[in-house]
C-alpha cells in the first residue's frame, strides 16, 4: 500500500476543507481525484506531503506517518503543486540541477527516468523557465518532480490552462512513469481525464462521493440518461426543468442530459410536450453515460 488516509478532516478559520476522508491507493497505482475547484483536492495533497497538519485522522505514504515520519516523506516523493512554483528568474538547466543539488543527486544520475520529458525541453534549456510556454512549464516542473526518483508521485491540477495536445502528450508521459513502478496521485477537475486513471475518487465539498474503476462508476449507474436538443436551447431547459416527472436536466454539450423520474418513461409523451411548448426540431435519444453524469447526480 503507497497511500492509506483514514478519516482526514481539516478546517480552516471559514470552513471545513475536507470532511472525514478515507481512501488507499495501492503501490504502482495511477489513482485520481476528480472534482472541481474547492472540492478539497489541494487541501488533501499538502497533508499527504506534509505540507498541512489535519485536524482528525491519520495518513501515511509508503507506510510513513504524515506527520511523525515528515523527513522521510520529503525524501521520497515526488510533488507538482498546481501553481508553476520553480525559479522563473533561473533557466530550464539551472531549475533542474538546483533541484537535483537539495536532493543530493545530479541531472545524469537519474537521467533515465526524465530522458522522455527532458528531450522535449532541451531546446530550451538556456531559456528562463518565467519565459516557457504552459506546456513546456508543466514539462520543466515535472522533470523537477521526478529528478531524485521518488517511490510516489503527486500531481496537482497539473494539465489546468494547457493546451489540448500538452494535456494528452502529458497522459502519456504518466502512463510511461507508471510502468516504471512509480505510485501517481493525480488530482482534475476535467471529467474526461477520470477515465485515463486506473482507479478514481470523486470529490465534492471536501467529501468523497464515489471510490472506484471509472469502467465500474459508469457500468454500476442504474439510471437511463437521454440525449434531447430543440432549435431553442434556452427554452427547452426551462421546459424540461418543469415536465412534471423529470429526475434531472444538465446541460451537456450541443444536447440536455435528461433523466425521468418514471422507470416506463416514453420518449414520445416527452416528445409530444415540446411540441406543445413550441419547440422543433426535437431530437430525443439515449445517451452514452460518462463519469460527468455518475458525478453531478451524486
């Protein structure tokens, strides 16, 4: 086991951040915490890596107790915090060799395990890392992360502002590290990441919602969820919102998300309705359930 939390709360002057939180993840695990901004995600990451004290609960990483066994959870993890944090004033060669300095090692030391994401910023390493791009900051940080071989590995918002192609070259690289025996914690508030982890949390209000595979989150929802657009969008969420057996109406994409409350629902009384409100256009069919749909019915 590389992370076990048990019953983790912390509170700060204005509200609880996190609310009796329990989770593991096992070693060489690629696990996600999904929820949006103020969910709790950050607030967790700094207890694991020693950062913050909790006000209840115990934690410990690769058996090390948060709070008693700190210098040796510093020693040996990994930890890209959600804000670029290294020296923007330092070039891309000098943020690394610093970092490698503190931990006692070199840049050729443990070359191997950054070689696949230092080859795509070597061109750059003469230039201040202030002056990067997203992408290429987020490539520097994680190289920092990695530099003295750490067992655990915890990646905060790492992908929020990049670019569509650096997110997905990102998801690469992590699949990479993993396969190297590394333990990834990887927190997202973008739904589609979940389905790139091998097992997820979801979060909400410094609570978790759901523990699972994301295949298992999607196979173990009992509910039908309909696909319905008119020429109207505005109208037709009005409309949907006060059909008298509606369950839930999310807007999602070009489509509503629509769930009845009714087990025999019949898409054509559904049909028959807007025609009455005045929509055309109408198009009613079933939708394909994402981890987005599992997360705001929970």
């Amino acid at each position: 086991m590389s992370i076990k939390v048990q019953n983790i709360s912390k509170s700060y002057k204005t509200a609880k951040a996190v609310k009796n939180v329990s989770f593991e993840v096992n070693r060489g695990e690629l696990f996600g915490l999904i929820g949006p901004d103020g969910a709790g995600k950050t607030t967790l990451f700094r207890i694991l890596t020693t950062l913050l004290i909790a006000n209840e609960g115990r934690a410990s990483v690769m058996g090390f107790d948060v709070v008693k066994d700190y210098k040796a959870i510093r020693n040996s993890v990994g930890y890209m915090p959600g804000k670029f944090s290294l020296y923007q004033d330092l070039t891309v060669e000098e943020n690394l060799t610093f970092f490698a300095t503190i931990f006692g090692t070199t840049i050729q030391e443990n070359y191997d395990l950054i070689k696949d994401i230092y080859i795509q910023i070597a061109p750059f390493k003469n230039r201040r890392a202030g002056a990067l791009s997203g992408g290429m900051k987020q490539k520097l940080a994680l190289c920092c992360a990695l530099i003295h071989a750490p067992k655990v590995l915890f990646l905060d918002e790492p992908t929020t502002g990049v670019d569509p192609i650096s997110r997905k070259e990102f998801w690469e690289m992590l699949k990479r590290l993993q396969q190297k025996d590394i333990t990834i914690l990887v927190s997202t508030p973008y739904m589609d990441e979940a389905s790139l982890c091998d097992r997820i949390a979801l979060i909400q209000d410094g609570q978790v919602l759901k523990i699972d595979s994301p295949e298992n989150i999607i196979k173990n929802y009992n509910k039908i969820i309909y696909d319905v657009a008119t020429k109207d969008t505005h109208a037709l969420i009005h409309d949907l919102k006060n059909y008298p057996s509606q369950y839930s109406v999310n807007a999602f994409g070009e489509y509503i998300h629509y769930i009845d409350k009714e087990s025999d629902f019949n898409t054509k009384e559904l049909q028959k309705y807007l025609q009455n409100k005045k929509h055309i256009n109408i198009e009613i069919k079933q939708a394909q359930i994402t981890i987005e749909d599992v997360f705001m019915d929970l």
